[in-house]
C-alpha cells in the first residue's frame, strides 16, 4: 500500500477518534451539568441524582460490550 495513502488513511482515523471522543465528552459534560445546575436540598437528592446518571452510563457501557456499538 502506498505510505502516504496510508498515511493520510491513519490521519483521518485519528481525526474521527477524537471527534467522536469530544461528542461522548460534551454528551456526558452537559448530563453532569445537569445534576450540577439542579437545586438539590439534601445531600440525599444529590446522592440519588449521581446513581442516576452513574444508572444511565452503566446500561450504555452493557450495550456497548454487548453489541460492539
């Protein structure tokens, strides 16, 4: 194969990792701002919020090794 094929071929691979990285990032960011914004009047609240999310990431985790998507 062509080096600078490949090249260019591994450059855009990285380009697409660390696209899709920024999107799960700025996803998960804006879910924990969420939690973050709310006005939580017992640390109690707060505590049951967290598991929500932390809830919401572990079955996303299960798919992903599940399905492989």
């Amino acid at each position: 194969m062509d080096p600078k094929l490949l090249e260019s071929l591994k450059r855009k691979v990285q380009q697409e990792l660390v696209n899709r990285e920024r999107e799960v990032l700025e996803y998960w960011l804006a879910e924990l701002e969420k939690v973050y914004r709310k006005k939580h009047q017992t640390l109690a609240e707060l505590k049951s919020e967290l598991n929500l999310l932390m809830e919401k990431m572990r079955k996303r985790l299960s798919v992903i090794q599940t399905k492989g998507i």
